[in-house]
C-alpha cells in the first residue's frame, strides 16, 4: 500500500471505518470530503467530526460546478432520450477517482481510500484486477467497472474483504458516533426518488405530454412525459388494460412509451458501448462469462464479442427481463471483473 492516501469521507460508516483500516495498515491519512451538490451539507458535518475523532486532517472540495456538468447533465441527457442512466458509475470515474485523485496527488499522497465493497489485486500479467467485494449483500463492483489501470492502482478498498456487521463493530470499537448511521438508498441528489421532478425543476422544463402505444403501435392513452417511466414498469401508467402492462420501450424520437405483456420484455441480446476492459486491452475471441446487467440484477452465464474498439455484443443462454438502455453491462469471470459497457440496444 502506498504511505499516505487521501479518504473519501461521505460521512457514512463505511467510509470512516476504511480510514480506521488505512490508518491500521500503516497509511498516513487525510480526510476529503467532495462537495457535490446542495443535499450533501449534513454530510459534510459527519464526515467531518470523523476527520476530528480519527485525528486526522480534513479537507473539503467543491466540485459541484463538474458535478453539475459531468454527473446531473448527464443524468438528465439520458432520462430526456428515454434511457435510465447509472450515475454513480459516472462519479466514480470521473469525479472520486478523477477530479479527487487529482487532488490527492496535489497534496503529495499516492492513493485513494473509500468506503467500496470490492477489491482490487495484482493479476499475473501485471494488470490490476477488480474483483468482487466479499460480502455478495453489499458488493459494489458493479459501479466501478469503468475504472481505468490508473485509477484502479491508486485505489485502496479496505471493507473489500468484510461484511457490514464487521464493519459495524469495528466503527463501534473506535467510537464513531455513526456507527449505526442507516444505508443510503436512493441516488445522492435526487433523496426522495423523484427523478421526473428533479429533471423540471433542474430544467425549468416541463415533461411533454406523449402517446402510450402497444406494440402494433395501437393508441392507449396519453403519458405524462417519458422521464416518468423505465423499461419493466409496471405501476403509474393510469391505464385501463385487460392484461397487466408493462413499458416495453421509450421512443424519445416522437415521445412515445411502447407498453405489452410481461413476456414481451425478456431479451438474449444486448449491445453496449463506452466500453473498458481490466484485465486485457480487448477481446479477440468469444468469451464466456457472466454478465449483470443492472445493480440488482443476478449476473447470468452469457457469450461476449467486442466487435470494434468500442462496441460489445452479449449473447445470453436464456432471454432477460428488462434490459434497459442506459444501465451498465458488468461482465465477470467468476470473482474479477472483465469489465463492461453501457447498453445501447438489443
């Protein structure tokens, strides 16, 4: 490990008991605190009164301005074309192990440290490996699999290895006043949910009304705006069907939402750009592996070509429910991450 690093404080538990363990395994440490948007300012107060309990220096970075720019635009380009975006995939590379590592390095430390279930490791070839936290309940390597060698060999992940109760205990033992903090569920700048809300009144813009069809392009009804809806969605429609219905897609080009049966959202395809790969530069031959194609979703046993420098095609043993343009494609071998893309399309 390197001799200093610089902590990613959010004011959690995690991220305190990660600087507990950094500091355990012998790295001089400094707290930081990125300074992203406006919900984030009790965040700021917990992450820094365990800076003060762990006696350790704190400094707090406004990157809201990049925020803004590289995460919530983003974010809202996406809902706007009728894709669901992973904004947390976004800040990882961009601003915790981009803009934050770039301080780091300002301030003569060699890594960073975070509160992230996963682990990274040397592989025989030289590269450096993502691999799976080994908690399965609380593994986050799917929202790191577009980190690049770099990032992944300035990155310290010490809770890789533990459960949450663990880390509970060892925040309870060092008298972290947040040893008990609760989990943090929704997306940080958007604390209630409400992303169609967010998406007006960020923009100023009011979600255009549009037509529900089903698949033969049947009038149903009318939709309050695609921003509101998500490919699998069920509830929130308001309409009257004689079957349950589903979003089967979002068509931002004429501002329609495509609903049908449950059977008609599952899929052995997909395609996903924006790619990067961990353990090799590219694919030259098919590989077998699992791919997870959302946070929560179970990864299943699949084919993967890359067809150009920046273009996969997934080829799944059985169809999938709901594969949604805009989330992540996480492939793995086993515990380690290949690495994955954005989808695109089936």
């Amino acid at each position: 490990m390197a001799r200093s690093a610089l902590v990613a404080l959010s004011g959690g538990v995690d991220s305190s008991v990660a600087a507990v363990l950094a500091m355990r395994g012998g790295i001089d440490c400094a707290g930081a605190l990125m300074k992203l948007h406006e919900h984030n300012a009790d965040s700021e107060a917990a992450a820094r009164a365990a800076a003060g309990r762990l006696g350790i220096p704190f400094y707090v970075f406004d990157f809201s301005d990049s925020f803004a720019e590289q995460v919530i635009s983003r974010f809202i380009d996406a809902y706007s074309a009728g894709r669901t975006p992973n904004p947390c995939v976004d800040c990882n590379r961009r601003l915790k192990f981009g803009m934050l590592l770039d301080k780091a390095r300002e301030l003569g430390m060699g890594c960073i440290v975070t509160g992230h279930y996963a682990r990274v490791e040397r592989g025989e070839n030289g590269r450096f490996l993502l691999k799976k936290g080994v908690d399965s309940s609380k593994d986050q390597s799917y929202m790191l699999y577009s980190l690049s060698q770099g990032q992944l060999a300035s990155a310290v992940f010490p809770l890789g290895g533990m459960s949450k109760k663990q880390v509970r205990d060892i925040a309870l033992g060092a008298g972290l006043d947040n040893a008990s903090s609760r989990e943090s569920q929704d997306i940080c700048f958007v604390p209630d949910g409400d992303y169609a809300k967010f998406i007006v009144e960020h923009t100023g813009i009011r979600a255009r009304k549009g037509r529900f069809v089903d698949a033969c392009g049947n009038f149903l009804g009318e939709h309050q705006g695609i921003v509101r809806y998500t490919v699998g969605q069920r509830r929130g429609m308001g309409l009257s069907m004689p079957y349950p219905a589903y979003v089967l897609e979002l068509r931002a080009e004429d501002n329609t939402v495509v609903v049908g049966k449950d059977e008609m959202l599952y899929s052995k395809t997909l395609r996903a750009s924006d790619i990067n790969l961990i353990p090799l530069d590219r694919l030259d031959a098919p590989l077998r592996a699992r791919v997870k194609i959302r946070y929560r979703h179970q990864e299943q046993p699949a084919t993967v070509w890359q067809e150009g420098d920046d273009s996969l095609l997934i080829e799944f043993d059985e169809p999938q429910r709901a594969i949604t343009k805009g989330q992540s494609a996480v492939i793995y071998d086993g515990e380690t991450v290949i690495g994955g893309g954005t989808i695109v399309g089936i």
